[in-house]
C-alpha cells in the first residue's frame, strides 16, 4: 500500500497547464477522478480561478479548454534556479565556502503587511531568524532578497550583509549552528515521505505494464505534489553542513530515476510545462550522476 497523496484542486489545475498556456478540461476532470476529486470540486476551483482573472475559459464542461493569463504562467513556473542548485549540490558541484550571508531589515508597524511578508519571504528563500528583523542563510541569496523586498515596497529599509564568523551565544561551529537554526528533522521527514511516495511509482513507471496518459499525468502531478512539499520548507543547506546520509539526496535521486521513466513514456497529446521543466533539470542531474 503506498501513501496518499494530498493534491490542492488548485495545484491540480497549475500542474497541468501545457507548454502553449492551455489546460484540457478533459483531462482536468480524469486526474481529477483518479485522485479522489469530484467534478463538483473542479468546477468550482476553475470558477474561481476564472474570477480572479488567473484562467479564462473557452467551451463548456469536459470540452472547455482553460487559458492561463501571462501573469499566471510566469508565478507558477517551478524555481528552477533553487531545483539546479538542490541537484548541484548533490553532485557535490556547490560546495559551502565558508560565508554566512544576512539579511536585517526594520519595516514600521504602518507597513505590518509587507514586514509580515518579507520574514515569510526570507524563509522561504532558506533564511532562518537570528533575533528580531535579523535573518541567516548558508547560501548567497542576496538577488532573490532585493527582488522581493522591492517588489513589496521595502527596499530602503534592507540591509545586507556576509560575515565568515558567525555566533550564537557560545554557539560557532557552523554544524552546530545550522542544528540550532533551522528546523532539522522536520526537513528531513518531508523527504523520507518523498521517498516513501516515489519508490512504488517508479516500480510502476519502470515496469512492463501499460499506462494509460491519464495514470502518467496523475503519476507525474503526485511526484511534483510532493516534491514541491518537500523542497518549499527546504533551506538547501550545503552538505558539508547537513548529517550524512542525507534523505533529501537520497529522494532526488530517486525523483531522477521516476523523471526518467515518465520522460520515456508516451502522453498522448502535449505535456504539461513542469514535465519539460523537470524533465531537463533532472536529465542534467541525470548526466552528471554518469560522468
């Protein structure tokens, strides 16, 4: 028995949208089935979709074809950069050099909302907090920073910094550190669950049973599901800094292997834009793993 695989109906949608921007209602209501939502759910995702002007919509029922907007494709598209740098680092390719780089900001209580989403921004982008408005991460993250804190309207109050001598309290090895400051275990269960996840699919996508486009699209958005969820919470620390064996290697590895499979196999009409998108992240991680 493998496990479930929460799927968002919204996620659903946004996994399926094809290289030229469309998402088939047709094939949007049989993955739909085959993971356990009902058509009554998806129509009422792709209506608000079409309200918030995120989608428009061309037809009716299983015949409707969705249309993206610009701005849909362009925030949807999975970071490739951070994807590179995970399988990078996992070839050994993007060893730590030794820098903390910080980020300190003090935005007033007026600007509460955009204070609120600049420290969720800089965790996602791998930070963990120091002490009030002060955040470290183990990776040189400073475009990503900027580029948020301008589009939020917080720019002026930013201040970047890199040091090489970090310490907390009596705190200095940078193990140590790391230990202290982001959330371990928590990280690391997220990807023995990828792995559990992944195993029983690539056995499926490497037998000699026919799968159906149906099966490999809902095969392929549970992969993407998952490792979404494993990856968005991840700092990506380097390895030099992380317990060895680490579980989130070992799930890439893993993930290559079903990519792999999937890319093979034949889908009928065109595939989504994550299919290409990891497709060619995952072969070059893939061909470096074989050099």
């Amino acid at each position: 028995m493998t496990d479930h695989v929460e799927i968002p109906t919204r996620m659903l949608v946004h996994a399926l949208i094809r290289e030229d921007g469309t998402v088939s209602a047709n094939d949007l209501y049989t993955v739909a089935a085959t993971l356990g939502m009902s058509d009554q759910q998806v129509r009422l995702c792709v209506k608000r979709l079409v309200a918030e002007r995120r989608f428009t919509s061309q037809g009716r029922g299983r015949k409707a074809l969705l249309h993206a907007t610009d701005d849909t494709t362009q925030a949807l598209a999975p970071n490739a950069d951070f994807l590179r740098l995970a399988f990078r680092q996992d070839a050994g390719l993007a060893p730590w050099d030794g820098v903390w780089h910080l980020a300190a900001f003090a935005v007033p209580e007026s600007a509460r909302t955009a204070r609120d989403a600049l420290r969720e921004t800089l965790v996602h982008l791998g930070g963990a907090p120091l002490q009030g408005g002060l955040y470290v991460c183990a990776n040189a993250w400073e475009p990503y920073v900027e580029d948020a804190a301008r589009r939020l309207g917080a720019h002026g109050a930013l201040t970047l910094l890199s040091t090489t001598d970090l310490r907390r309290g009596d705190t200095q090895d940078p193990v140590e550190l790391v230990r202290c400051l982001w959330p371990l275990q928590e990280i690391a269960d997220r990807y023995h669950r990828l792995s559990r996840i992944a195993r029983p699919r690539l056995d499926r996508l490497t037998g000699s049973a026919e799968l159906s486009p149906s099966v490999l699209l809902t095969i392929a958005v549970e992969l993407a599901a998952e490792l979404t969820r494993a990856m968005e919470p991840d700092p990506l620390l380097p390895p030099q800094l992380l317990p060895q064996p680490w579980p989130g290697t070992q799930a890439r590895e893993i993930i290559v292997r079903c990519w792999a499979a999937l890319s093979e196999r034949d889908y009928g009409e065109a595939r989504p834009t994550l299919f290409r998108l990891y497709a060619d992240i995952t072969r070059e991680a893939a061909d470096r793993a074989t050099r």
